[in-house]
C-alpha cells in the first residue's frame, strides 16, 4: 500500500512479493488442476513447513477473493474448486498447537 514500508507489519496486499528470493514460483489458482499442480509444487520445495502453509494460505486467499468478484459462473467454479483443493491441504496439514 502507499506509504508502507516493505515488510511492515501492517501490509496486507495479496499480490505483492515482498520476498522474490523465497517464492515457490509456478503456483496459480484458475482451476482445480492448476491448484493441485500447485500443492505439488509447494509439497515438492525445499521450504520450512511455516513457509509452505504460507504460500498455500496465500493462494487460496487469492482464490477466495477472485472466485467472491466472478462474474462468469464458469470462472466462479473453477476458482471456487481450486480454493477448496488449497483449504484440503491447509487443513491436512495444520500443526496442532497443543
């Protein structure tokens, strides 16, 4: 956002890289085999687990809010399926905080 720092804590922009040396590349969100391409991908790299569920938290937001401003119901589907292939994993995959 305007006026922000990089890296502050109060930066909220989905689509923003505020670390490309880290970034899992080749992760997208169009349909549910992009998706799941995607967890493939994140699975697969050499990342921490606190990184990996937060590229996959960040694609299904992603996914969620695009899917929210669709206006084609086709669009809609698809990244409604692919939101639901990230949220699967996210869940699988949570540790539990006990």
């Amino acid at each position: 956002k305007p006026g922000q720092k990089a890296k502050s804590d109060k930066h909220s922009d989905l689509y923003t890289d505020e670390d490309p040396k880290g970034t899992i590349h080749g992760l997208g969100f169009t349909d549910k085999a992009k998706a799941k391409q995607s967890v493939s991908k994140i699975r697969g790299s050499d990342r921490t687990h606190a990184h990996k569920m937060q590229a996959a938290i960040a694609m299904s937001q992603r996914a969620k809010v695009a899917s929210e401003r669709a206006k084609d119901p086709e669009k809609k589907k698809n990244l409604g399926q692919a939101h639901k292939v990230y949220q699967t994993y996210i869940d699988t995959n949570k540790k539990s905080k006990d």
